[in-house]
C-alpha cells in the first residue's frame, strides 16, 4: 500500500511540475467554431496595464488580430473596406460569464479609450442569460450602457440599415445628436432611471438595455462623468455559439467632457 501512495505522489508532483503543464496556453475559442476555451497567454494590446489614472490606458488596434477578443480572420477580410475607413473599427465583446475565464474585460467597451478595460469609462456591454450554471450556450443576450455612479446612456436600435452610409446628420440621430447632459448629481441620476424604463419619442424607443439583434444598427450615447461623452453607430455582424458578439462600429461625434456637480 505505502509503495502505491508513493507512487501517486510522484506521478501527481511531476505533472504538477512540468513546466508544459502552465507554459502552454489553449486558443480560447476557433475562429471559425467559436468554440470556448480558457486561454493564459494574451495578445499585449488586448489587456492594457493598469494604473492610477486615465494615462495609463493603452488603446487598442482598431482591430485585434490574435487573442480571445479578436475577432475571425474571415470577420477581418469581409470589413477590410469599411476599416479602411477613420473612425471605425472592429471588436468581439463576450459576455459578462466568458469574460471572467480570461485576465480582461472583454465584457465591456469604451470607444472613446478603445479599450475592453472596464475601470476607465466604458461605453458599452455584454450581459447573457444562461439556462444553467453548467451550460455554456447562453440562451438571452442583452447590451446595455452606463455602469457605475451617475453615468448613463442610451441605445436605440435602427434596424438592417447599412452602417457604412450612417452619418451624423442622419435624422435618426437627431434625439441622441442634441441631447444634453444634466450637470447635477440627482438630474443625472434620475435620467439613468428614466432611461432604464425607456423613452419613446416619434415612435422610437431609447433604452439604456436592448436585446441583441444579429444584422441589426444601434446608435448609442455614452455619457460618463469628467471622462468621455460619445455618439456611436455600430452594427451587430454575427454571434459565435458562446453568445459573443462581433460587431463593427463608428464613430459618429465626441462631445466635450462632462462635468458633473455634486449635489449640496
């Protein structure tokens, strides 16, 4: 008996200490499956490092080429056109589940920064609803804006109309394009209520939550607080079985910082 428990042991200490055990990281999803997996190695431009202030963001590519959050070879080759294009660029956003299996926050995205890093600002996000704690297959998707303090946006969701001849002179940007930011605490946060419940003007309807609509244009704007304030187009292109999403998108203004005054 002590012979085999000696012998686990050794067997259990020298996988353990096998340096191809750690050294080796797994593609977190096929480019072409979307299969899940975890992942330990990382493209540099997908985790920017951190620190005490807004200095410290390191933008990303307009679209990453290799990593969990990149999104496919063939996803790359069928926007080629619309990149090459200012003020665009191309992203995977996981939900809020996957991305807690990697060292980023590829649940969230802050356009203004270009960055999945959420600590900065960030403009939009991923939410899932999954059947089970045991399946990996989400069965609700959701996007959302504005997620700490008195930040707040909107989404409004303009259908299959094509991006690429969305500009800011659009008549349907017209709400979003004028809207203006309240400079107190409790305006700010009762518009972020107001938007949670959703707006409706002219028969169409400004949430700061919608569902994900696959082929489908969202405008949104993202108001956070002495950091950004940005108007956004962007378009849903597909969803990986892992319910990720990869969307292109553009920017279509940024407005001067906000600054809010706390209430006396």
């Amino acid at each position: 008996m002590r012979i085999l428990i000696a012998a686990a042991v050794a067997a259990m200490t020298l996988c353990l200490s096998s340096p191809a055990v750690f050294s080796q990281g797994v593609d977190m999803r096929s480019p072409t499956s979307g299969e899940f997996e975890i992942k330990k190695d990382f493209d540099s431009n997908e985790k920017p490092p951190r620190s005490g202030g807004l200095s410290g963001i390191k933008r990303e590519p307009q679209v990453l080429s290799n990593g969990p959050l990149a999104p496919s070879a063939q996803d790359r080759a069928n926007h080629a056109s619309f990149l090459s294009r200012s003020n665009t660029g191309l992203i995977r956003l996981l939900s809020r589940r996957l991305a807690a299996y990697t060292r980023g926050d590829g649940a969230y995205y802050s356009f203004f920064h270009r960055s999945h890093k959420y600590d900065y600002g960030s403009d939009l996000g991923l939410d899932s609803t999954f059947e089970s704690i045991y399946t990996r297959v989400p069965s609700y998707h959701e996007l959302s804006v504005g997620f700490a303090g008195a930040n707040f946006g909107m989404l409004g969701n303009l259908g299959e109309t094509p991006l690429e001849a969305l500009t800011i002179d659009d008549p349907r940007t017209a709400f979003m394009r004028g809207y203006q930011p309240p400079r107190r605490e409790s305006e700010a946060r009762s518009e972020n209520r107001r938007f949670r419940q959703g707006v409706t003007l002219n028969d169409r309807t400004y949430q700061s939550r919608l569902p994900v609509q696959v082929g489908a244009v969202y405008l949104l704007r993202s108001i956070n607080y002495n950091r950004s304030d940005v108007l956004v187009a962007f378009r849903v292109v597909r969803q990986d079985i892992d319910g990720s999403l990869i969307i292109a998108w553009k920017m279509l203004k940024k407005y001067p910082t906000p600054k809010l005054a706390l209430n006396k």
